[in-house]
C-alpha cells in the first residue's frame, strides 16, 4: 500500500513538471519576435550597448513604414530616421512589427521594442510611457467626398456633416477640437475611410497632410483636397518605455533637435512621399510655422 502510494505521488510529480513544461513551451512559442536576456532593472541604453542593436516598431503605414515589395526591406519616412538613430549610436536597426499604433504603448511596455515613432504626446500615454523629440511637426486637412465642398472647419463644424476618422488616433481628438458638432464616422483602417467618403457614406475624412495625399492618390473616387483653416499643426514624437535612466530619452531628445535644424526631418518627409510618386503641394511643411 505505501508502495502503492508513492507511485502514485511519482505520477502527480511528474504530471505536474510535464505541465509546467508545456505551459513553458506555450508562453515562448507566443512571443513572436525572439527575447533577449535582459536583466530586471536594466536600462535601455545599456540594453542597446550590451546588444549592439535598436529595436523600433513597424507596420504597413504609408508613407511613414512601408514594406518594398522588391526587396521586403521597410522603407518610409520613420525607418529613414531610425536607420540615422541607429548610425548615430552605430548599432544596428532592428525593425519589428507590432499591430499599429494602438500596440504603441504595449510594445513599450513588454520590452518588444525601444522606440516607436510618429506618436503624440498625450497627457494620457504620457501616464504610460515617455516621449523624445519632436521630430517633426504635421499638418491635419481634410479630403471631400467630390459632392461636398468644405474649405474651413466651420464647413465641417454642422450636425449632418459626416466626418470619418481612424479609431483611436489623433485624427479623432483633432475633430473633436475643430469641428465638434460633425459626426464622427469612426473606422479601423484607412482603406475602409477612403471608400467610405469616396462612396458617400461620409461628406470627408481628416487626417495627417501625409496620410490624405496616399489615400487620395490611390483612391480617384475621393474629392478635393483641403487644408482647412485656421491652420492645425501638431508635433510627432518618439515613443519610450518609462525609465529612470534617462540617458535614451537625453539623446534621443538632441537628435531630434539637431535633425530639425538642420532640415533632416523635413527632407526625410518629402522624400518619402516622392518615393510614393505623390506632388508634394506648395503649402505643405513639416515645420511647427
């Protein structure tokens, strides 16, 4: 009977440690982009220095993160900065895909990435990560459906007038500021906002001045494209994971000033619109006047 017993504790044991392995195995197979060794309280500088690489976020997001179809290598206006950062600290630039702006913060957090570009600076993400930059300053207009002809925001300042905009972006805290009486017609991507004005389900849709010229130069359905007055400009920054080192944050922060200064930025940015084929308009700047 005692035999009988401790079989039977070497069993539960050893169901135990084949359940503990397997959940193991399931978390590791869970994360898709391999792990480093980090130590606990180790910094994101001295990740950086230890591993001779920087990790920065990407998806599918023209003209900011693009995926050359020929070479399969991210291109855009962001990786253009990035690979500089990177050069600066001559470490080599890691992209890795997280699932868009609403991952920003999370990706921080998790330590799946050291930076993730093209954010505002929110009083609410500020609670959850830190910030660099600015990096460059963009302008929000608005694109007609061909059968509506809004030119200030007071045009599109009406209840009835149907505005699209992209969940969880600051194209939705900017039309609530400008045109707070208009309709918010809110979607999950930008194609889905391309067809919905181009068809008539909403009158125009506001956004970055680089994001509606991509959307209008695939889209011919879509109508005029405005920049509405009084003018909405607002900075773009660099994303960071909270740390009290902040030796990332004080580079980071020197970069983008120095970038700016000297036109880096804004060069980047009409380049990576040329690249797209896209007419850059004369009233377009990426400079906070």
């Amino acid at each position: 009977m005692a035999e009988r017993r401790r079989n039977m504790g070497i069993r539960r044991r050893d169901v135990a440690s084949a359940t503990a392995i397997a959940a193991a195995a399931a978390t590791v197979a869970a994360v898709s982009v391999p792990a480093r060794a980090q130590p606990k309280n180790e910094s994101t500088w001295d990740l950086i220095k230890r591993t001779g690489q920087v990790r920065m976020g990407v998806f599918e997001y023209s003209p900011y993160f693009m995926r050359d179809k020929a070479s399969g290598e991210w291109v855009g206006a962001m990786v253009d900065m990035g690979k500089d950062i990177a050069n600066e600290l001559k470490v080599k630039y890691v992209p890795v895909e997280v699932g868009g702006f609403g991952e920003a913060v999370l990706s921080l957090q998790a330590g799946k990435v050291d930076m993730n570009f093209a954010l505002q600076a929110t009083p609410l993400r500020s609670t959850a990560i830190d910030f660099a930059g600015p990096i460059y300053w963009i302008e929000w207009v608005t694109v007609n459906n061909p059968k509506f002809h809004g030119k200030v925001w007071a045009d599109y300042n009406k209840e009835g007038v149907k505005v699209a905009v992209m969940t969880g972006t600051s194209d939705e805290l900017l039309l609530r500021k400008m045109a707070p009486k208009a309709t918010r017609v809110e979607f999950k991507s930008a194609a889905e906002i391309a067809l919905a004005v181009s068809s008539g389900r909403a009158d125009a849709f506001t956004t970055t001045v680089l994001n509606s010229m991509v959307a209008k130069s695939k889209n011919p359905g879509l109508g005029d494209f405005v920049n509405p007055t009084p003018r909405v400009a607002l900075p773009g920054y660099i994303g960071l994971r909270l740390e009290e080192d902040q030796r990332w944050q004080k580079f980071l922060n020197r970069w983008a000033e120095w970038n700016i200064l000297l036109g880096h930025n804004e060069a980047r940015m009409k380049a990576a619109l040329k690249r797209e084929g896209l007419e850059i308009p004369s009233t377009v700047s990426f400079s906070p006047n």
